[in-house]
C-alpha cells in the first residue's frame, strides 16, 4: 500500500469515526421491513372492518350509529396495535444491528433522533384527534402521512440521510390523498405499508449486507 493510499484510508477512519458521534448508524432496515409488514397486515385488517360493516349496512337497510362508533374503536384499537407492532420490532432489529456492529442503542444522539421524531408525532397524534373529534375522518389518512413524514425528515439529521428521503416521500404522499380523499386506506397502505418495505429493502442492502454477510 501506497503512502498516498494510507493517507486516504485514514481520513477515511476519521470521517467514518466523525460520523458516528455525531449520527445515530445503528437503525436497521430491517425494522423498515417489519413495519411495512405490520402496515400491509393493519391496512388488510381494516379493509375487512370495512366490509363486514357495509355487509351489515346492507343486511338492515339503513345508517346505525352505534355500528359506526364501534367500527371507528375497532379501526383505532387496530392502529395502536399496528403502531406496538412497528415499534417494538424496530427496537428489536435496530437493538439485534448495534449489537452485531458494537454500536451503542442509547446515547446522545439517538435521544437526538427519538426528540426529533417526536415532536411532530405528537402534534400531529393531538391534529388528529381534534379531526376525530370534529367528525373529519377523510383527513385522517393524509394527515398520518403528512406528520409522519415531517417527523422522519426532522430526525434525519441525526441519522442515516436515506430517512430524509423517505420523509419527503409520505409528506408528498399525504398531500396527493387530500386531492383524493376517500381512498386514504390505499395511500395509508403505499406509505407505511410499500415504501418502508422498500426503503428497509434498500438501507439494509447499503448498510448490513456485509455485516449480515460476515
């Protein structure tokens, strides 16, 4: 090797060192996976909540309002369920990459990324009760997408910059189903469901292959 060859690799070392404290590396695609499997299987769930309610609708021959407020707990009871399930496998696949690659899960910067991810979660998690609350369930759907989306791209400067990229993507997202309002199921399940999929797909052949590899 070379001298200007070593002098390459080290600066190499030292930006892959800089990296590491000051981004949170250990965020595994595979927890991407996981939640777009978790999202298909809910959007799956919720479409045969739909069905059996108009089944029901049809059976009796008009609107009931008791049936739709047990269909609107049974639809939030089934996205928190979904909401656990994402949550904890990701803790579980990103806890399983930190390990393998002698990361820490819990330091500085990875409270950067989870104080930065909540604050738009929250707002939007309070945005959207006050929807429910005023009756305006078409804009649930977009209204997910859309702050779930800011809250990536809020937490993407202090982690892997693929994350900035799936932000911008449920914000865009979101905004087409506003123009599309009655189909916010399909576009809840290309965005939590499809794209993390995709971009989980795509991070882990960037950043674990290897890793899974050796």
């Amino acid at each position: 090797m070379t001298t200007e060859q070593q002098h390459l690799e080290t600066l190499s070392d030292i930006k892959r060192i800089m990296e590491r404290s000051s981004r949170f590396m250990s965020l595994s695609g595979l927890s991407g996976v996981f939640a777009g499997v978790s999202a298909l299987a809910g959007a799956a769930g919720a479409l045969a909540l739909f069905h059996a309610y108009y089944q029901r609708w049809e059976i009796r021959g008009h609107y009931d309002d008791a049936d739709f407020v047990q269909l609107r707990l049974n639809l939030i009871l089934l996205g928190l369920a979904v909401m656990c399930m994402a949550f904890f496998g990701g803790l579980y696949f990103t806890w399983r990459k930190a390990k393998r690659s002698n990361l820490p899960v819990f330091d500085v910067t990875s409270r950067k990324v989870m104080v930065n991810a909540l604050i738009p979660m929250i707002a939007g998690g309070a945005f959207i009760v006050g929807l429910m609350y005023n009756n305006l369930d078409v804009l649930i759907a977009p209204s997910c997408l859309i702050f779930y989306g800011m809250a990536l791209l809020n937490a993407s400067k202090y982690t892997l910059t693929d994350i900035r990229y799936l932000g911008i993507s449920e914000i865009t997202l979101g905004i087409l189903n506003v123009f599309f309002l009655r189909r916010g199921l399909y576009f809840w399940a290309i965005g939590f469901g499809f794209m993390h999929i995709f971009y989980g797909i795509l991070m882990w052949w960037k950043y674990e292959r290897q890793t899974t590899e050796e």
